[in-house]
C-alpha cells in the first residue's frame, strides 16, 4: 500500500539518519494540495448542508447521527 502511494506521489519515504533500518513517511506536496482541498470542500458542503440550523440543532442532529451509527456498528456483535 505504501508503495501505492509513493507511486501516486502522496508520500515520501525519508530514511532516519539514526538508524537505517527506520524510514520516515511524510506527505507529499500533491497530497497536502489534496488535504487543503478536501477541508475547502467539507466546510462549504457543511455550509450548504446545514444552511438554516442553529448551532443546538446541529449539535442534537450529529449527536442522533453518531448514535445510529454506533448501533450499525455493534449490529453485527
């Protein structure tokens, strides 16, 4: 897998100068283009999504939200 992403340019391996067998993973410029992006996009679709809300409401929503999802999860238990 993390070859995957040195391929896809998203990674970068950097061997430790303390111990060659460690290697060091960052992101790579691509993937913080990607991150930044990605949070631009989730606050604006957060925007629009809870246009008309108030800040109680939108609490009481994802607090119900994450409740159901606690439940698919232990479904299966």
């Amino acid at each position: 897998m993390l070859d995957r992403l040195e391929a896809s340019d998203l990674v970068v391996r950097i061997p430790s100068r303390e111990d060659r067998r460690r290697v060091m993973i960052r992101l790579a410029e691509k993937d913080r283009r990607l991150q930044e992006a990605y949070t631009r996009i989730s606050r604006e679709m957060a925007s629009l999504a809870y246009r008309g809300f108030s800040g109680k409401e939108i609490d009481v929503f994802e607090e119900d939200l994450g409740r159901v999802l606690d439940n698919l999860r232990g479904h299966g238990t």
